[in-house]
C-alpha cells in the first residue's frame, strides 16, 4: 500500500478489498486499525487543530475521500486514480462483522438518529451484534463515553461527530478504546437511519457526490473549500521544489528528493 502527501496530509493509495484483507488481520493480531477519511476539507482544518493531522498521522489506514484528492494526486505525478468513501467502507465493514458475528458501537449524530441507525442495522445485518450506541450531544465526561463503549466490548466502533470534533475525540481517546477497528464517518448514520438519502447514482458514478450534497443541503461553505484546497496544494507543491533545488544546490539531497520527501512516500503496508 503506498501513500502519498497530499496538501501536507498522508493519503494511501487503497481499495476496499485492501480493508477488507486487513481486516481480520487486525482483528485476529490485536493491533488497532485506523481507518480515517482525507479530503479538501480535512485539509484545510490542520493547522487550527494540529490534533486533526495528528490523528491522521497515527491512522493505519487514510481513504481518498474526495474527488480533490484524486485530482491532485494526479497533478502531482501520483498513483490514486479512484475514491473510497467513509460510507461505503463501512458498508463493507457491516457486512463482514455480520459475516463473523462481530459487536458494533454506534456513537454520534443526533439522539433519534442514531437510534434509528441502530435499528436499521440490526434488521439488514441480523448476524452482527449492535453492542450499544451513544448520540453525539451526549454531556457525559469523555472518560465516561470511553467507559460506556468499552462496556459494550465492540470490536468495530464507527463515530460520526463530523469533522473535526470526530478526528479530535479519536486522537484524544483511540489509546483508551478497547475496539479493534475505528471509522470515522461524518453524516454517514442519517443515511443509514432513512433521514437523509445518498446522491443519485449518476453523481456517484461521476465523482459528483459532495457537489449534489452541498447543493441539495445548502453547503456552501464546501464549494468555497474546493479552490482553497487547490491553492494550498499548489503552494505546497511550488515550495518543495524550491526545496529540492536549493538542496540539490547544496549538495545535500540526490536529485527529486526534495519534492519526494514532500508528496510521496511509502506507508504501511
């Protein structure tokens, strides 16, 4: 699996049959596996919540969550050539811990969302176990939260708090979660609770999916995003190399190395 630098954050070039490889691999070895969406607005939260690419940092698994990421992957010579959403990863996820019988905790979303999320799931997977779940309006302690899932004993938890406060709760409590698989989904639990429904399958088919959200939801703030996250990665990428001539200049790095440091490299595997 190879990852690349995309606007200052680490992207890994996937599939969802990669995850779902990994998967009992993870589960069965007692390693955490991380699994965290990048996209051009996650981009641009970094640097107020250095948490945010903390998290990402540490995250065994980073999904090209967004047609930016694609596109500039390309732009900057690199591999990523398709999409892997947070919702149809965790689709995949559901269906495996149904396959194997595995406990889920749901935490996130509004009191009524998740409540009907939960149920929707028991009915469609019957053989996984829904251990608990949680509204993301809770007052409780974080301590508390951790607590309350650790009692459930799931071995996936999924958490829609939308980003950042999704990003900051993992970073800040991941080390204390007993679960072995971590999602974090954004708005993915009003979908599967019938509140909201997914784009039509022609904008899915066309990379289209945050445009047909942001107008039918009146997201404006995402179109806007779109252009920052360009120039971002832009710069980023006039600066490394200007970076890599000045430290082929100096001597101190071979040819391209500079501009590799930046926006390429190799993950986990």
């Amino acid at each position: 699996m190879k990852t690349e630098y995309i606007s200052g954050l680490p992207v890994d070039n996937l599939t969802e049959e990669t995850l779902r490889q990994d998967l009992p691999v993870y589960i069965t070895s007692g390693r955490k596996m991380m699994v965290t969406s990048v996209n051009p607005q996650i981009s641009l939260q970094v640097e107020r919540y250095p948490q945010v690419k903390a998290y990402i940092e540490r995250a065994t698994h980073r999904l090209p969550d967004g047609v930016g990421i694609v596109k500039m992957s390309k732009y900057l010579g690199g591999t990523i050539r398709k999409r892997v959403t947070g919702i149809d990863v965790m689709d995949m996820m559901l269906r495996y811990a149904d396959e194997q019988g595995h406990r889920i905790f749901l935490y996130g979303a509004k009191k009524e969302i998740v409540k009907k999320a939960a149920k929707n799931i028991a009915k469609e997977y019957p053989n996984l176990v829904v251990a608990g779940y949680l509204h993301g309006f809770t007052t409780r302690e974080p301590e508390k939260i951790v607590d309350k899932i650790n009692a459930a004993n799931p071995t996936f938890l999924f958490v829609a708090l939308g980003s950042p406060k999704q990003e900051l709760f993992l970073e800040a409590q991941v080390d204390n979660l007993n679960a072995s698989v971590f999602l974090d989904v954004g708005g993915t639990f009003d979908v599967l609770s019938g509140e909201v429904k997914r784009a039509p399958k022609i904008f899915i088919k066309l990379n289209l999916e945050w445009l047909y959200r942001s107008v039918r939801y009146g997201r404006w703030d995402r179109l806007k995003q779109i252009p920052q996250f360009l120039i971002k990665s832009w710069q980023m990428r006039w600066q490394s190399r200007k970076l890599g001539k000045e430290n082929q200049a100096n001597n101190n790095l071979t040819p391209g190395k500079g501009t590799q440091s930046l926006h390429k490299g190799r993950g986990p595997s």
